[in-house]
C-alpha cells in the first residue's frame, strides 16, 4: 500500500492487533472484524491494481470516484484485457459523470470561477465536440491550479501536487499524470493520440486529439485535480484528527462502535422509500410549518425564505455547498448578496418530490423572482443530504445530524 494513505494503515495494523485478541471476543464481534478486514482489504487491492493498470494510460484512482467503477473496470481489465477495461470508464465519463459535474466548482474557489467555462467545457464533452471540449480542459485545469497555488499551473514545472493522506495525493496518482500529460511534443504529429498530452495539443504539434479518450481523461483530470483542491485545504484538519486518533479508546469502546454502526445499518436496511406526490401528500407551497414529516423539504423552504427577507448571513448557511469550504462566513454572506440582491423573490412551487436513501433525498421546485422589473422563473434542483453532526454515522430518525442542500443545479439562477 502506499505510503501517503496514512489513516488506511493505521487501520489495517490497528485490524491486525485486534484480530490478536479475537479469541476473546464474541462470534459476532469476531465475524465483524473479518467483515471489516475483507473491505478495506478489497478497497486496497481495488485501488492498488487500477492505479497500476490505467495510471499509464492517463487514470487515476481519486477520493471521491465511483469505487464500482474502479471495480468494473478493474473486473473487466483482468477478463477482457486493458481495451475493453477502458471502454468501461469511457462510458462512465461520457454519460454518468453528468449527475455530478457540480462537485467540481464546489471543490474550490479557483474552479468555482471557471463554472462558467467548465458548464460549456461539458455542454461540447457530451455532444461529442471533443475538438472544442479538450483544449478547453486543459485550460482549465492548468488555469485553476495557477490560482490554487497562486504560483503556477498544473502544468508548469516545480508544481507540488501533494496531499497528506488521500488517494490522488499517492506516487501512481495526480503526479504520475502530470509527467505523462506535460511530455515535450516537439515534432507535428497527425496520427490519432489517446493521451491529453498538454503541450502537444495547445501547441498545434498533436493534430488528431478530438476523440472520446482525451476528452474523457479531461473530465477524470479535472475531478482528480478538484479532489486534490479539496484534500489539501483540508490537510490540516485532517491531521489533527490523526493526531487524536492515534491514541485510540480502549478496544471495549471500539467494539462497542463496531455494534452500534451494525444497529445502525441493519436500521438503514428497513427503511422504507417513500413515494411524495406534491398536491395530495404536501402542498405546491407554503411555510416550512407545512412540511413538518419532510424536514428536507423543510430546509428548502427554510433557505427560500431567507431569500424572501434578504437574509443573506442566513442564506449562505442554507447554501453552504454554493462555496468552498475555506470561505469564510462573512464573504459567503458577501457572496449571497452578489447573487440574489437584484432578484426579488415573488413565489414558489414544488415540483417534483424523490427519496432515493433514507439520508438524501431530491426537490425539485420551480422559483418565480423580479430582476428589474422583469419577471423570471426557474426550476432549481437540490440534494438534501443528511450529515453527522458527531463522529458516528447520521440517520434523520436518531436527530444526529442536519439536513445539508446540494445545489445539484441552480444554472437558472444566473439567467
């Protein structure tokens, strides 16, 4: 395993001393144990064999990815051989990738900038305008890292993509494609390449780039690089909670952990999907008092209102996730303001209602405003998210937690 995961480890050896001490424990505990070892085991060897299979060709295992992609493409890889594996991804990128394009501008101030070119950078990716989408990709990301690191691109040499303990942050990830992408071109080339090589293509010397491979190592650049943002300006929290971690409780609390999450899970298991048909189970709108057996929807209406009365301190909570994370309270309430200050809301109107897991659900709901005297009109699209507000895993019927609002898309606010 590689040395930069620090926190998988510390796991793995704090696993090993345990299953020292499993004679001691009850069947159940002791079966938790092995349950426990078999995934982080699968995680290591899945991310392990896709970074040496796909890091050459231009992949890269990152946090946030899709682990069933990284499975499937690994499954196929070891079945079918590195074409067929990489058709896997292809068509990941291609189409699945769009439910979550927003995650990018959310991942830092430099990228939230560019959300203008990266929503057209996506609009050519998914019609195939590869010619358009790759150099503007590369633009992008070079542009954004600039910014980030406020010395140089992502490209350029001397620039430390590093980060303390995360998967982009490992010798086979972020770096590794920095070398392959950055190679010199220096001859014009005419025949097809499947690499984003950065000098080549905005240089004019690789001449046959457009085509699905390099546009869609574009879009996996620009998450790894999105996570690699976010990762670092959370190196040092990250830290801190290592440091404490360290010096672990007793493993009679641990266990006890262990059996808690187990209760937990089998509680998730028999959830029951709702089906909320707006008009007979919640009305169009109203107050966040008519929505009390939804409290997601509660929060929706919650954040719409701070817009009615101009509470931008108060709307910049609701819409935490608009910002990245290093913001502080004052510029996102500053930043609220910018946005919704000239659009004076008139009414509202649920649309569409869907719980997809028992902590995250989707709203749907179409805003009318005034912007200079003109009317205009809306459909916003939000995830609401139920986060811990502990250590321990969150569910809304033990009220440990809050209700969190994803703008998954909220392009028409900017009309």
């Amino acid at each position: 395993m590689d040395n930069n995961l620090v926190s998988l480890n510390k796991l793995q050896t704090d696993i090993k001393a345990m299953k020292l001490i499993s004679i001691s424990l009850k069947p159940e505990q002791r079966k938790q144990l092995k349950d426990m070892e078999k995934q982080l085991e699968n995680m290591i060897v899945q991310t392990t064999a896709f970074n040496d299979r796909f890091s050459s060709q231009g992949w890269c295992a990152y946090d946030s990815m899709n682990f069933s992609l990284m499975e499937s493409a690994n499954a196929e890889f070891e079945t079918n051989g590195l074409e067929a594996a990489e058709q896997i991804l292809i068509n990941y990128y291609k189409s699945d990738v769009s439910k979550i394009i927003d995650w990018i501008k959310h991942s830092s101030e430099a990228f939230a900038v560019r959300d203008n070119l990266i929503q057209r950078f996506f609009e050519d990716h998914f019609a195939e305008r590869y010619y358009a989408s790759v150099p503007l990709g590369l633009i992008i990301v070079d542009g954004a890292v600039n910014d980030f690191t406020k010395s140089k691109g992502f490209f350029a040499e001397g620039t430390s993509i590093d980060a303390w303990d995360c998967l982009v942050g490992c010798s086979d990830g972020l770096a590794k494609l920095k070398g392959i992408f950055n190679q010199k071109r220096t001859k014009t080339n005419t025949e097809v390449i499947t690499l984003p090589y950065r000098n080549g293509i905005l240089h004019g010397r690789d001449l046959n780039y457009a085509n699905e491979y390099v546009s869609c190592k574009c879009v996996s650049l620009m998450f790894a690089v999105a996570d690699w943002m976010k990762m670092k300006n959370s190196e040092e929290t990250r830290k801190e909670k290592y440091e404490k971690s360290v010096n672990p409780p007793p493993i009679r609390e641990s266990l006890a952990c262990l059996k808690e999450n187990k209760q937990i899970r089998d509680e998730i298991s028999s959830w029951k999907k709702r089906t909320v048909i707006v008009g007979k189970d919640i009305p169009p709108s109203g107050t966040a008092g008519d929505y009390t057996e939804y409290p997601y929807i509660a929060e929706v209406i919650e954040m719409l209102s701070a817009w009615k009365n101009k509470n931008y301190g108060k709307l910049s909570i609701h819409l935490q996730k608009l910002f990245p994370t290093n913001l502080s309270a004052g510029k996102k309430a500053g930043e609220c303001r910018k946005l919704f200050e000239n659009k004076i809301f008139d009414t509202f109107e649920i649309i569409e209602i869907e719980e997809r897991a028992c902590a995250l659900s989707k709203v749907e709901v179409k805003v009318l405003w005034t912007t200079n005297n003109c009317k205009k009109e809306a459909i916003l699209t939000f995830g609401c998210v139920y986060e811990s507000i502990t250590e321990h895993i969150a569910v809304p019927w033990r009220n440990n937690g809050k209700w969190i609002l994803m703008p998954w898309n909220i392009q028409g606010l900017y009309q």
